[in-house]
C-alpha cells in the first residue's frame, strides 16, 4: 500500500479503493523542465487529455514521504491537497493532483509566462524599480489569503514566486505548508530556505502565522537592495551564528528609498514577533498607503512639469499672431 492510499485510509477511517495510477510520459507531452525543488521536479507540458498547456510537477517519492512521516498521526493535507484549494488571483491555480505509475504525487498547474522573481531581484532592472511596490503589495495579499484559509506557508522567498506577463506575481510551491494548528506550531520543525527562518523558528520555540510576516519582510528587502537582511547563509547553523545581531538597515544600502516603505519593511524584520507587524494584512495594508502616496507625488510632479512647457506654447503663439 502506498504512501498516498495510507493516507486516504486513515483520513476517512475505512479503507479506500485505490487511486488509478497515471503514467504522466502517455498523459502528457514534456517540453522540458521549468524548475527543480529540493523535493520535486517541474516540467512545461501539454495535457494531452484536454490540449492545455501546463506545469507538471513531480514530487520525489522518497523525500515526501520522509516530510511527511515528521506529521505521522496529525492528518496534515498533502501538498497536492492543499494547492488544490487554494483560489486566488496570485496563486498558481493547480487543477489536478495524482500519483504517478512510479507512485510519485504529481500536481498539475497552469503555466505561468514570465520571469521568476528571483531573477528580478538580481537585475534590478527597470521592471523591478517600476511595479516594485505592486509586486510587494500583491505577495502579501497572496500571503494574507493563505492565512486567512488557515495556513502556514513556511517557505516565502523570491525563488517560490513567479510574475507574468501582466506583471502580476504567482505564488507557486505549497511543499512545506501547513496547518495554522497547536499540533504544528510546536518548536522542532525548522523546515525552509534558510535565510528567511524567523529567530523564534531557528531558536526551537513556538511558532506562527508570524514567521511568515518575517520571511515577507525579508523577500522585500531583498526586492530594493539584492541582497539579504544579514550576510547570506547556507545553513541553519549558520543562520543562528548570526540571528542575534541586527538586520543592516535598508536606509544604509538604498538612501534614497521611501521612509515610509523603510520602516514598514524592517518592522516586519523584527527578532521579537511581537514587534513585528502582527499580521500580513497590517503590512500590506501600511504598503498600499505607500503607494497611494507615492502615486499622488508622481502625478502632482507631472503636473508641475507639464505647466511651465504649456505656458511656453502659448507665449510662442501669442508671438505669432502678432507678426
């Protein structure tokens, strides 16, 4: 009995038919790979059963089921299961799960053309510095919904995020979410890209909807200076090294950046989590009057600029008429 079909009979209590397996090199038509993760494989593929082109990821049978087995007894919904859920306009819509005739899970999502954020963060090019607070904004309007559908991410970084062609982001890998429940909030688990762990995760002790304000706060710092909050490391034994001594401030490495999206950024980083901001939606809803403001400023400015060019029109008219 697999892994998966364990999971169905204790779930529901009584033994379920097993899943028809799906041999995905017959179903789909694999392009190539788009992405690997530390625990599975994507691919850009048709659909050959409905025509559509699609991501194809495939989980690693062996590693999953080491993830898994740290919630034996918990019930914890499978990625495919939680990704299945979700419903918003920032996150990859994932329309099928399954297990592969290897007994491998897969998910199957809609493509996203575009770039993936990480590559953004290290251009900084003009993209970046024109839709930087929209992309922000919209991160943590994904992440908010997340929350409000009883989930921890666990795993907010640049590299778990997408932006399309309409410059709207995608939230694109669920692997290490779980539920917003006492039986996961306890210390031990320090799953997650190392340089976003939250001090409280790191240092072993209970965890919240809050580390993921942190991991947030750090994946827009990134998004202004290319860099992180502390000098980058590769371990968690390396992140403790340096947890307890404050992030370099945003205003050192980016002068002239916003006030306002400063100290709303490094609130997010604070080592206490009752320093930071207490929810995501408190921290977006701080950036959207960031950017109202910054839109009015912009539109008073051209304005000005635009005034002394019309009135130098008409002196030059008025000049006319008279000869």
């Amino acid at each position: 009995m697999s892994l998966f079909d364990r999971k169905r009979r204790t779930k529901t209590g009584t033994k379920q038919p097993p899943q028809e397996r799906v041999d995905i090199r017959q179903r789909f038509d694999l392009q190539g790979r788009v992405g690997q993760g530390s625990m599975s494989k994507v691919w850009k593929a048709v659909d050959l059963k409905t025509g559509s082109r699609v991501a194809l990821k495939v989980l690693d049978r062996e590693k999953t089921r080491r993830f898994e087995a740290r919630f034996e007894g918990l019930n914890k919904p499978s990625e495919g299961e939680i990704a299945l859920s979700l419903r918003h306009p920032y996150i990859v819509r994932t329309r099928e799960i399954g297990i592969t005739t290897d007994d491998e899970p897969f998910l199957v999502m809609d493509y996203v053309d575009g770039s993936g954020l990480s590559l953004l963060v290290d251009l900084q090019g003009e993209r970046m510095k024109k839709y930087r607070t929209r992309y922000m904004i919209q991160i943590g309007e994904a992440l908010a919904y997340m929350h409000s559908q009883g989930w921890i991410h666990r795993d907010l970084c640049p590299r778990n995020i997408l932006v399309n062609e309409e410059n709207n982001v995608q939230l694109i890998d669920f692997g290490l979410v779980v539920p917003d429940r006492p039986d996961f909030r306890k210390p031990g688990n320090r799953t997650g890209t190392a340089n976003y762990l939250a001090p409280e995760l790191i240092m072993r002790r209970p965890t919240d909807q809050r580390i993921d304000v942190f991991a947030y706060a750090v994946t827009c710092f990134e998004m202004y200076t290319k860099r992180h909050p502390w000098e980058a490391a590769m371990t968690i034994d390396a992140v403790v090294q340096h947890i307890n001594s404050p992030p370099v401030q945003i205003t050192e490495l980016v002068p002239k950046i916003d006030s306002q999206i400063a100290q709303t950024i490094m609130k997010g980083l604070e080592r206490n989590p009752d320093d930071r901001w207490q929810t995501v939606t408190e921290m977006v809803e701080e950036l959207r009057t960031c950017e109202k403001r910054l839109v009015e400023v912009t539109r008073r400015v051209l304005q000005q600029n635009r005034r002394p060019a019309e009135s130098g029109s008409r002196k030059s008219a008025k000049k006319q008429d008279r000869s």
